[in-house]
C-alpha cells in the first residue's frame, strides 16, 4: 500500500500542523504525492486524476478561496483514504462521487476550516 495512504490526523501530525492557520492544502497535496492546479471547471468544484503514486487534483479558479479550499481539501482526502483507484486512471467529482457522504463532508470540512 502506497505510504500517502494514511489517517488524516497523522498526515498533519507527521507536517507538524496545529492550528487551521498551519494548513497550506498546495503543500500537503505535494507531500502525498498529488499537485493542486487552478483552472476553470463547468459542472463541479474539483477533480482529481491518480496514476500510480501521483496525482493531479484541478480545482475551479472561479470559485471563492474558502471553497477551492474546501474542494482541494476533498479530493486530497479521497487520495489519502484510497478513494481513488491506482494504478489506473480515475476522474472523481466533488458533487458527483458516490463518496460523498455527510461523514466525508464533515471531516473535509473540519481539515480545512
């Protein structure tokens, strides 16, 4: 199992993130082997795209920081609980994956406030 696969709260531990201001979600994606990119999206808030143990996770320009950070924090979330099927090629939606559950929300939520 790749080592990007871990519990969120050890992921920030291992960072050394205490305080909601310490978060950098750029700087967390790239120490889990995703990049976070700005572009505009039609139709959902982010995305992400996992080969092997690298990933690219686009997030809406046009969206208010608080929500790309929302939507980055998310799609990050989906890599590190193995949400995302490596080595193959996947595509997931913010509004659209069927992981999107009320539990899953609440933990991105509380991650990148």
């Amino acid at each position: 199992m790749p080592s990007f696969y871990k519990a969120p709260d050890a992921i920030l531990e291992e960072l050394g993130v205490r305080e909601p201001a310490d978060l950098k979600i750029e700087a967390i994606a790239e120490y889990c082997g995703a990049t976070i990119i700005y572009a505009p999206l039609e139709g959902t808030e982010a995305r992400i795209l996992g080969y092997g143990d690298r990933a690219i996770i686009t997030v809406n320009s046009a969206a208010p920081r608080g929500r790309q950070r929302f939507s980055g924090g998310h799609e990050l979330g989906l890599r590190v609980n193995g949400q995302t099927i490596i080595p193959n090629a996947v595509l997931t939606n913010t509004r659209q994956s069927s992981c999107c559950r009320r539990g899953c929300f609440q933990r991105t939520r509380r991650i990148v406030r």
